[in-house]
C-alpha cells in the first residue's frame, strides 16, 4: 500500500478562445489544444 495518493491534474494554459462572438482568457488543457477542439483568437 502507497503512503500518498498521486493525483493526476490536467495541464491547463490560459488562452485566449472565442467564446460566442467575443475572444475570452479561458484555461483550456493541453489536449483540448492539440486536438483542435478549441480555435485559438489570433
């Protein structure tokens, strides 16, 4: 039996997204990104 618990966190970034019509900072994890499900605001 392990003395800890390890806790697996998602690699979030803060980015800047369109959210609707207007460009937000929105913290998406790093596989969101590099799958394309978000469209960076350029």
């Amino acid at each position: 039996m392990r003395a800890t618990k390890r806790r697996f966190d998602p690699n979030l970034q803060k980015v800047r997204i369109f959210v609707g019509a207007a460009p937000r900072r929105v913290y998406v994890c790093t596989r969101c990104l590099k799958a394309g499900k978000v469209t960076k605001a350029v």
